[in-house]
C-alpha cells in the first residue's frame, strides 16, 4: 500500500488517551553500527523453513547462518527468525536486504525485518517508540512504515492485529531517535489519515500509565425471567439515565431468551445501572447486569477460564492419572473402574467413545495418590483383560508426546548419520568403490593402484576366504568363480548360502580340488566339494529341491501375540513385531516406510500390538510420524507422500 499522506481535519479536537495496549516492538537498538549483519525477520507463516529464508536472502548477499525460532516443546515455528549475513566479504549485504526485501510476502504473507541486536535495553527503554490508534484498518505494516518514515529513521512499525490477521486499529512506530518520534506526534496527532483522525502519543509502559476506570454504556442484562417484558426492564433502568435503545433477545416463536441489552447516552448511567442491578434478584432470579461484549472478547474470556480449569486439574491429577490402551470394544466405565479398584480409591474412570457411543479402544483411570497409580501401572500393564492386554502408563498431554516421539526421531536421525560416516560426491559408501577389470574367465580383476585396489585380492576380510585354513569376514558368495588368486574349484553355481566361521571353499590357486578351508560368509554352508558331489562341476544345473519340500511362510503374514513375544528376548520381540509392521506401513507409505517403522518400533510391545489389530490405530500413528518427519525436514526430495 502506497504511503498515506496526513491530512489536517476540520475542527477535529485531538482525540483523548485511552488505555494502550502492550507494543510487541521487535528487538531492535539506537542505532545499527556498519559492522552488524544480523537480521531479525518478523511475521512469518508457521509453515516458512530455514530453505525458503535462504532462498530469499542468499539473493542479497552471502548468508553465513538462518535460524527459525522454535517452541521448545512442540518445535512449532514462533513466527520469527534470524538471518546473519557474512560481514567480511560484504558488509553492506544486510543493509541491502532491509532495504530491498522489508514487507516482502513469503507463502502469502508479507515479513517484517529490522536489525537485530541481543542488548534489549533500549528498547524497553521506550525511548523513540510512538503510539498511534484509531487507524483504519486497511493501514498495514508498509503503509504505517512509508506514512511515518518522512520523519526520521524507523527501527521497527507494527500494526496490531488479532487471530484472524485483521488489524486492531493501533499500531507502534519505534524511531532511532526522539527527536523524530516527537517531531512525528507533532505533525501527525490529530490529522486525518484514511478519512480517520488518528491519534499519535509517546508509547508509556502498562505501569506507568494513569489507572482509568473501565468506560462503557452497553449493558448486558442476563437471567431474566420469561414473563419479564421490554417495558419492564425499561421501567427498571430508567431510573439510571436517559437509554438510547432497550432490546430483549426474542426466539422464533416471539418468547423471551432470557437477555437484552441496554445503551445508555453516558457512561456514568450504564455504570449505575450495573451497580444497582447486578446480583439484583427480579421475578424469582437473579441477575447478571455487566459491560456487553462483542464475540471476540467473550470467546477469549472463555478460553482463558477454561485453559485455568483444565491447568488446574492437570495439575491435581499429575502422576496420578493413567492411560489406559487396547480395551474392549464392549468394556464399560464400571467394568474398567472394577479391574482397577484393588490397587486404590479411583476418582474417576472412563472410557472414551465417538459421536455414536462405539468405544475408541482407550480410557482414563484417576486414583487419588501417586503410589496407586505406580502401582497399578505396574500390575496391569501388559495384563490380558476381556481378552486383549491391556497398556497402561501415565496420562501425558499430547504435546509432551509429540515431543517425545521429535527426540526419539532427532537421537535415531543422529545416529544414522555417525554410523554413515563422511559421505563426498559419488562415494555412496562414504569412500569410493574399488575398480575391476576383466580378468581371466572374465571375472572382473582389480587394477593396482585403483581406489580401495587390495594387493592379493578384493576386500581383505570382507568377502570370499582369503586362502586356506583362513577365516574371512562378511561378503557375498561368487559361485563359479575361477582366475589367479580367486579359485573357487568345484563350487556349485548358486549354491553359495549363508556362510560366516563355517567351512567353505579353499581361496588361492595352490588349493587342491576339494579341500575346504574356513571360507567367507558367502561361501560358507551350502558350497559343495567336488569329492562329495560329483555333478558339481562348472556350468552344471543345481540339484533340484526335495519334492516333498514346502514353501516357507513369510514371517509377516504368521500371526503375532503376546505369548509368542514373552517367549522371545526384547531384541528379538522388536524384530518379530517389525517383520509384521512393515508391510502394513509400507502399504500405506511405500517411500517412507522404513523411517516410519523405525519411528514406530519405539512404542511400547502392548500397543505395536494393537496397531497390528487395529487399521485405524495404524493410520493415525502413520500420520503423526510424517507430521514429525515433515517438522524436521528430513522428507528427502521427490519422496512421494499419500
């Protein structure tokens, strides 16, 4: 929006004072000295990452570090970030970007940048900070900023604004120095900006501003009787002072709703009407006589008592309140609060249902001290009730679990990356690949002085035996194989299996045929010597499996329960539940289903049980695990999501 010129009004007294609202002025200082190249960004979209930050500033100049601010728990953008640019090689870069890309829209959305300094002191100071209210609401950040730059130079401007992103109709301009600011109310207060006379003042702390009593002359009148008739409360608040307008809300069918309004001439009638009515007992109730609000405010009022009363008894339940997972379909309040009565008094208990009363397969039991509901966690969880068995822990809040589930993911993505080791361009492996030519046979043959060349053969201690009697590490079996240094006489093409200390194939060429030395992994079980087996020679078809021999069943379509997961160790309990968790994720995340499983296999045994029973169940976990991934950017490019 194009600067918008004050013009002087006609007439116009300049407007009185009223209570002014907190300014949430950006962290800004006197002045930004030549060496700062530290910028604050302002009124991001939740959504903007460091990479689109980057991708916006790196156009000015050289960005040395971007950090978005995050709330430490649910790790949810704070709507502000910082950008440092690289001082030495161009210290005019964060200049520049003030200057070129303040008020710019990012994800539909313009930012705000000032410089940024750690030292607050002048800020709270209010030294150079201005107030400026009843402007119109189509005056933005840019507008006030372009309207007011004429004066002097501006650290920040903001226009206050509610949830929805409307303005409030007040805004803040903080100047480098006070003789800007004062030079600005001067100009400014009392003219007419958008066909509005603003009023412009120096900014004063909530302590330091004269205490003004609450100014209204709309009543409410709530708690009316029914029979209780508009010239009846007329006849009760005339009393007061002269009213504008009576009004009692009236239903469909004409009948009382029980409430109306009142707009006295004065604030001084209204006043006396709440005094004298408030509490004042008409036709049987009681009334409420109060200040009318508009929605926004009685919402917020609404809010803030309801987060007090859930903060509250969150409080009184901590540690005290249990979780409990993978109930029955047909298990009833009175059923679960009867299996948990013998470990202590329950204050409450209760099982969660949908809109049309089916149970969502978890509830809550409330005791009323800790050392109960330690002890019942101890006892229960895991314990078979109507069939399934049961999980049980404390209740936590669901911000404390995402967060858990974020650091479980950060710790696993950590790892990950120390285990990779340095990873360079091309190098897969984090080293690069050995080379092999074509040798005898056609076998491939490494050439000396090749990267990862091996003097004697590939991989010393990974792969095929390195001669007789000699024991190899890990590596992958090569059937057939013949060529100076590698012979393999005798061995059965593709009859190399699972080998490891066991006894395989002789490698080097002074092996006689047939003798069997401590061989690879590859060729270890399964190699055949020619002496007991004569029809393994080379090119010869494999033996064909027993007639009798049946298909293996895979591990994921065998059923999974907890008898069969307390016969197991912990490690071998994590790798059946995996075996089965993995295609189900993989059918509804086939790109990342891995991560995902992984994710998942942190959960506690009872409920990866449940998640292999219940598809929905599965679903949701599944969501919340991307919803995580997504946070954290580690959703690789070009990893398709469903």
């Amino acid at each position: 929006m194009a600067a918008v010129a004050p013009t002087p009004a006609v007439a116009a007294p300049a407007a009185p004072v009223a209570e002014q609202p907190a300014a949430p002025v950006a962290p800004t200082t006197a002045a930004a000295p030549a060496a700062n190249s530290s910028l604050y960004v302002g009124d991001l979209d939740r959504e903007v990452t460091e990479q689109a930050l980057f991708e916006m500033f790196s156009q000015v100049g050289p960005v040395a570090s971007i950090r978005v601010c995050r709330d430490s728990v649910t790790r949810r953008s704070l709507g502000y970030a910082y950008v440092n640019y690289n001082g030495s090689i161009d210290p005019l870069a964060a200049e520049r970007a003030l200057e070129s890309l303040n008020f710019t829209p990012l994800n539909g959305k313009p930012i705000r940048i000032m410089w940024s300094h750690r030292d607050p002191s002048f800020r709270k100071s209010g030294h150079g900070n201005i107030f400026i209210k009843n402007l119109d609401k189509s005056i933005d950040n840019k507008a006030l900023h372009d309207t007011f730059s004429a004066f002097g130079k501006i650290l920040s401007c903001k226009v206050a604004t509610d949830a929805s992103g409307a303005s409030r109709g007040f805004g803040f301009v903080h100047f480098e120095a006070d003789e800007a600011a004062t030079l600005a109310i001067e100009k400014v207060n009392g003219m007419m900006i958008e066909d509005k006379i603003v009023f412009v003042g120096h900014f004063q702390k909530r302590g330091d501003r004269p205490s003004t009593k609450e100014v209204f002359s709309n009543v409410y009148v709530k708690n009316l009787a029914p029979e209780v008739t508009q010239q009846q409360l007329e006849d009760m608040v005339k009393e007061f002072g002269k009213a504008t307008s009576i009004k009692i809300a009236e239903g469909d069918d004409n009948a009382s709703k029980g409430f109306g309004f009142v707009n006295f001439e004065d604030p001084e009638s209204a006043a006396k009407c709440v005094e004298a009515l408030n509490g004042k007992e008409v036709a049987g109730k009681t009334l409420y006589c109060g200040r009318a609000q508009k929605k926004a405010e009685r919402e917020a009022a609404l809010r803030q008592k309801q987060d007090e009363v859930r903060q509250e008894r969150i409080a009184k339940s901590q540690g005290m309140n249990l979780y409990v997972k993978n109930l029955n379909d047909e298990a009833t309040d009175d059923q679960v609060r009867e299996e948990f009565a013998q470990y202590g008094l329950i204050n409450s208990a209760r099982v969660m249902r949908d809109e049309k009363g089916k149970s969502r397969g978890f509830g809550f039991v409330c005791f009323s001290a800790h050392e109960e509901a330690a002890r019942a966690v101890t006892e229960m969880n895991g314990k078979m009730f109507q069939g399934k068995p049961l999980y049980v822990a404390l209740a936590q809040r669901k911000e404390v679990r995402r967060a858990q589930l974020e650091q479980a993911a950060s710790q696993r993505m950590l790892m990950a990356q120390r285990q990779a080791g340095p990873v360079g361009p091309g190098m897969p492996f984090g080293g690069p690949m050995p080379f092999f030519a074509a040798g005898p046979g056609g076998m491939p043959q490494q050439r000396p002085g090749a990267p990862g060349f091996f003097p004697g053969g590939p991989f010393p201690g990974r792969g095929m035996g390195m001669g007789p009697g000699m024991r190899g590490g890990r590596g992958m079996g090569m059937p057939g194989m013949a060529g100076p240094g590698y012979g393999m006489p005798g061995m059965v093409p593709g009859a190399a299996g699972r080998g490891g200390r066991g006894r395989g194939p002789a490698l080097g060429p002074a092996a006689p045929l047939g003798f069997q030395g401590r061989g690879g992994r590859g060729a270890g079980r399964g190699a055949v010597a020619s002496r007991t087996a004569p029809s393994a020679v080379r090119g010869a078809p494999p033996p064909p499996p027993p007639a009798d021999a049946a298909p293996a069943v895979p591990a994921a379509d065998q059923p999974l329960n907890a008898a069969m997961l307390a016969a197991a160790t912990p490690e071998q309990q994590k790798t059946m539940i995996g075996e089965r968790l993995f295609p189900r994720v993989s059918s509804l995340q086939p790109d990342l289903a891995g991560k995902i499983t992984g994710m998942l296999l942190e959960m506690d045994n009872a409920e990866l049980l449940m998640l292999l029973e219940e598809d929905s169940a599965l679903l949701s976990k599944v969501s919340e695990a991307i919803d995580v991934l997504k946070q954290h950017n580690a959703i690789p490019e070009g990893v398709q999501v469903n």
